[in-house]
C-alpha cells in the first residue's frame, strides 16, 4: 500500500478514474450495439439515425483517449459499410 499522503491520494484518484473510464466504455458499446441491432432489424433509415447520434459518442470518447482515435475511426467506418450494404 502507499506510504506517503500523495500516493495515497494519487491511489484514491486512480480508482475514481478508472470507474469514470469504465462508464464511458460502456456507453460507447452501447451504442455501438445500438447501430448493430438497427443493422440487423434491416431498417436503413432508422440505422443511419441512431449512427449519426453514436458517431458524436464514438469520438467524445476518443478525444478523452479511453480508446484510441484508430479504434474508434475503425468502429464508425464498419458500421458506415453495415449502413451502406443494406
């Protein structure tokens, strides 16, 4: 365990972090999901809805660097291509 009050507090710091990140992580597959299931429902209107509004989370939380910004072009253009083959 840490020694020093800074330590300590840097240890208190991570694990509220890290529950943050882990929120925002979940909320980003979520709504990757979001599009996946509109995909699979076949509606190509509807599909392209909900990815525009998962679009503005996907890059919220790549510019926070809970993922890297290459992970998160990589989800928008496979889901862009899901849209696009319907």
């Amino acid at each position: 365990m840490a020694n020093s009050a800074q330590a300590r507090k840097r240890a208190r710091q991570a694990i509220k972090q890290r529950s943050h990140n882990m929120s925002l992580r979940s909320s980003l597959r979520t709504a990757i999901k979001k599009v996946q299931k509109a995909i699979v429902a076949g509606d190509k209107t509807a599909a392209k809805a909900v990815f525009s509004e998962s679009m503005s989370t996907i890059d919220s939380i790549a510019d926070k660097k809970i993922i890297h910004k290459n992970k998160a072009a990589r989800h928008k253009s496979r889901l862009s291509a899901a849209i696009k083959a319907l």
